[in-house]
C-alpha cells in the first residue's frame, strides 16, 4: 500500500544518510542470566542496542542472536526491540554436546559492516545426558568469579546467608536519574566461564576499536529495520527457474489464520524482494503470490535473514571432577522442573496483529442455508460481491463506495489469509468448509497494484482445507520475532507455600529484563530461593539516557 511504500523510501532515504555519517552506526551488546548452562535449559537474554559511541539507539526495531559451535548454527532467534533495548530466550538443545558455544547477535543493519563488528560472546553448556570422553578434566580448576572492583552500582543483599524456600531481596544503591534501561538475574554461580567475555562496561571501552579501516566505508545493501521486521525474498522466473532481473513484479506476502495480514514488496533489477512487515511474532505459516503484469509465470521464495558466519576457534572446555554431585542435583532438578511445572514454564504472551481496517459486513455461512457451490453462495446471500466470466476466466467483484456500479479493476481475494490470484480456485472452493465471508468495501493499493475491495474467506481452523494452489503461489513456515516469555518464579511468603510439595528446582531464581526504577537512586527487588543450595550470584547491568554502563554483582548463599 501507498503507507509501505513511503516507509521503504524513507528507509531507504536514511539508509544514504547513515553511509555518510560515522556517529550512524549501530553496535549491540548482550546480556545472559548466566554463563554456564545445561542442555536443555532456557538462557535468558537482554539486547542493548547502541550507536558507536554506545548511546541507546532508537533505529532497529529487530535484533538477530544466533547459537553457533566453531562452525554451525544451532539456534536462531529473531528479538523485537523497542527504544534500543529487546529480551528473548533460547531453548538450549538436549542434543547439544559439552562444550563452548559462541553467541553472536546483530541488528539488519549492522550486515552493511560485516561479522567483524557482530557482538559475540562465548558460553559453556554441559550436557550431563551424554558422556563426552573428549572432555578435558582438570582437577585443579576453581569456580570463576566476577569482578566487584569496576561496580558502578551498590548491591546489597537482606540476607547474604539463607535457607531453601525463603524470601530475600535485593536492595540496588547509586542509581542515576537518568537510567534508559535495566536488568537484573539471581542465578546459580557459574562453574566455568571464558575469560574473554565482556561485561557491560568492558564492552563499551572498546566501541571505538570497532570503527577499524575496514569497516570505515558502510556499504547500503541493507536497510535499517526501523518499521519491523523485514522479509528478504527472490523473485523466481518459474520457467527458467532462475531469479527474475528484467521484469518488475508486485507481490504480496499474507500469513496463514484468522487474523488478516498483508504486505506488499516488488522485485528490483536482480530479482530481489523485501516485504517491510510489523508485528508478526512466533512460528506460523505465509504465503507469497505475485502479480505480473505479462503472461509470464513467477514465484517469490523467502530467504534467510540471518547472517553468513566465518568460522571461529574456541576455548577448550575443562571441568572439576568435584563438580560432579552439583551438576548431577542441578540435572536432576532440570529434568523435574520441566516434568512438574512445564505449563508454568512456557506461558508466552499474545500480540495483536498489525491490520487497521475492520470489515464492511461479515457473513457467517452457518446462519445460512448451506450450498454446495460457491457461486451459489455468493449470488444468495453476500450482496455486493459476484462472479463475472472475463476471458474465460471467473473473477470475483466487490461493489465499492469510490466507484459507481462495479468495480473496474480486480478484487483481491484471500483463504485463511492466504492471497487467492486466479479466482478460479475458489469458484470451484468447497463452500462447506468455509465458516464466514467478510467483505472490505475500500480501494487498496499496494506498491502500484490496484484492487477494488477485498474478499475473504476463513476456514472453521484456518488450515485451507484441499486447497489446490498455482505456480504463482507459495507457502512457507516462518519465525518471526520472538513471541515474549513470561518468567516462572513463585513466591515462598507463609508456611502453607514453604511446605508444599510440589518440586522446585530451579538455578535461575530470578530474571527480570526491565527494572523499572521510577527515576529513584535506590529501588528494592523481593525474590524467593528455590529447593537448590550452594553460591549464587546477583548480575545487575544497564545503560543511562546518555549511554553511561551500570553494574554490580554481588554473591549470597543458601545452606
């Protein structure tokens, strides 16, 4: 539509504005619960998105963080960011290997400079369901432990020394009036850690080494995500195979459901094509159809986002074997937490879908007669929309308020979300598997392509039943960012919750990717230890307005 398209262009605008100013370059910093982790577990992680000089950036509004071994990819994410900062987590994989792992994490953006400016961090994963005899022992290893020296922030606990299944809190002093962003995790002590991970102020001093001969020039290839996600795709000739660079298509990109959402892309001069989308979160199904303007057949088929990798070494991983009983009680509440308070454990929250028009009138069939043809159904009971024979093709016809009589272009059409370019399909559509028909009376226009009203049929569970569908049109499973997590931490305030006996295992008490401090130089942050004993470590980071790091750690025990 018109409004996508004068996003693409002010994007594109900024994007020349940014190859010519240094101070427009964007880093990333991000922050974990921990180090150290069991496969299988959840790592918890805070973005920070800055400029070079690490002030809060407001331009992306998508981070990239990827788990890669020395050479592969295990898992990718995809993070919403708002104001410079996102939160997200990974599911470690069960499969996962004992070993070092690097995190590395980027903003679209940040591609036009290379891997060389990528943020990337190493962390440890012991996986105690597979023997790894290629481990290294070494006896003589102690447990890390983080620097207090460079705290910018007082930490102090109500009680340093306390007992499974009780309340404490954390009281943090010195906080500026200016703080942009906060995090804090309560976690167990890390038993192993890389040496050369930064934190949050390290980090920082070493911004300006990132602006180095090679990256001083910023290539324009890719656009700053500053409205949402962009979807990168090629335009497919489907009689060559091969991407399409003489003719410009228009396309549209819907995803699969209930919920209609629509972007449009058209291909440049080497067949690519980008659709600049909004809010689309967690794993779902779209769909690509184009629009040619020639008899030629085309297809769009979705790429990859994410970042190609150069090969990395990493640090060898050693344990104690005195470590064995704690890791053997940290697996084995691993595996009963998951088993007891799985439910608990993955409650995501839902986002509302980016659409702003409601429909003109909507047909549910059920209060209907039912037929068996879908002209049938048209002709008897949704008014306003037809079946016309144009070369003999059907075409469907939305009477729309702008024009008088029939509409003289086209009418989009859509199944369960899905693009519906040669109307013949739905003609011949099984109108009992249809549970509404809804109507949308305006003129859209999508980047140069014109259609008098939309039309849109929804399936009883939005999975288009013996859909039979053309070259033109694809569909795709996609992960769009990073649906939020709610974190599971209950609370031990009386005897009743102190006695119940329901497990509680967890090594992260506590996680909390948004402090919200109210512009108060000192807040406090109740928390309750779980059925786990041993040292475990209080990790605060952040960022002030003008891009000042915050920091403390402290340490506390539970007997």
């Amino acid at each position: 539509m018109k409004r996508n398209y004068i996003i693409v262009f002010l994007l594109f605008m900024l994007s020349i504005q940014y190859t010519t100013a240094e101070n427009m370059r964007e880093r990333v910093y991000l922050q974990t619960d921990k180090q150290t982790y069991l496969a299988g577990e959840l790592l918890w992680m805070k973005l920070y998105l800055t400029d070079a000089e690490g002030k809060p950036s407001p331009l992306s509004k998508v981070g990239y963080v990827e788990l890669l071994d020395a050479e592969s990819v295990q898992v990718q994410v995809k993070l919403d960011i708002s104001e410079g900062t996102g939160e997200g987590w990974l599911e470690l994989p069960i499969t996962l290997p004992t070993g070092y792992y690097r995190l590395v994490a980027y903003s679209r953006y940040m591609q036009n400079e290379g891997d060389e400016v990528f943020f990337q961090k190493n962390i440890g994963v012991i996986n105690t369901f597979l023997i790894d005899k290629t481990v290294e022992i070494d006896n003589s290893l102690t447990e890390p432990t983080f620097s207090v020296l460079d705290n910018t922030l007082s930490v102090i606990m109500a009680n340093s020394r306390t007992k499974p299944r009780t309340e404490n809190s954390i009281q943090i002093q010195g906080l500026p009036e200016d703080v942009h962003s906060l995090a804090i995790s309560v976690a167990g002590k890390d038993l192993v850690q890389d040496g050369s991970v930064l934190n949050i102020s390290q980090w920082q001093d070493q911004l300006p080494a990132t602006i180095t001969t090679t990256t001083t020039a910023i290539r324009s290839d890719f656009l700053p995500e500053y409205e949402g996600h962009i979807i990168n795709a090629k335009l497919i000739n489907v009689a060559t195979g091969q991407p399409e660079t003489t003719e410009k298509v228009s396309s549209l990109l819907g995803f699969v459901g209930e919920d209609i959402r629509l972007f449009d892309g058209v291909s440049d001069n080497q067949g690519n094509v980008q659709y600049v989308t909004k809010r689309i979160t967690g794993r779902q199904e779209l769909a690509t159809a184009t629009f040619p303007q020639s008899e030629n057949k085309f297809r769009v088929d979705i790429q990859s986002p994410f970042a190609v990798h150069p090969k990395a070494d990493l640090p060898t991983f050693k344990l104690n074997s005195a470590w064995e009983q704690q890791l053997l009680q940290r697996s084995v509440g691993l595996q009963v937490l998951y088993s007891y308070m799985a439910d608990s454990l993955s409650i995501m929250e839902r986002t509302t879908p980016h659409f702003q028009w409601k429909p003109y009138s909507s047909y549910i069939l059920d209060n209907y007669t039912r037929f068996t043809r879908m002209d049938e159904v048209v002709i008897e009971f949704v008014t306003l929309l037809s079946f016309r024979n144009i070369d003999r093709k059907r075409q469907l016809h939305l009477f729309i308020e702008k024009n008088v009589g029939r509409g003289a272009g086209s009418t989009l059409a859509l199944l369960d979300g899905i693009p519906i370019t040669d109307h013949n399909i739905l003609y011949n559509y099984d109108p009992l598997l249809v549970q509404r028909i809804e109507l949308y009376r305006e003129r859209f226009d999508f980047n140069g392509q014109f259609f008098d009203g939309l039309v849109s049929f929804t399936t009883y569970a939005n999975n288009y039943p013996t859909l039979q569908l053309d070259e033109s049109t694809q569909i795709f499973d996609y992960e769009g960012t990073q649906a939020r997590r709610l974190f599971y931490a209950p609370s031990y305030k009386n005897e009743a919750e102190r006695n119940s006996r329901t497990p509680d295992y967890r090594h992260t008490l506590l996680w909390i990717p948004e402090v919200d401090t109210h512009g108060n130089s000192s807040v406090t942050i109740p928390f309750s230890t779980s059925d786990l004993t041993g040292e475990f470590q209080v990790v605060i980071e952040g960022l002030t307005k003008d891009g000042k790091p915050l920091r403390g750690i402290t340490y506390f025990d539970v007997e």
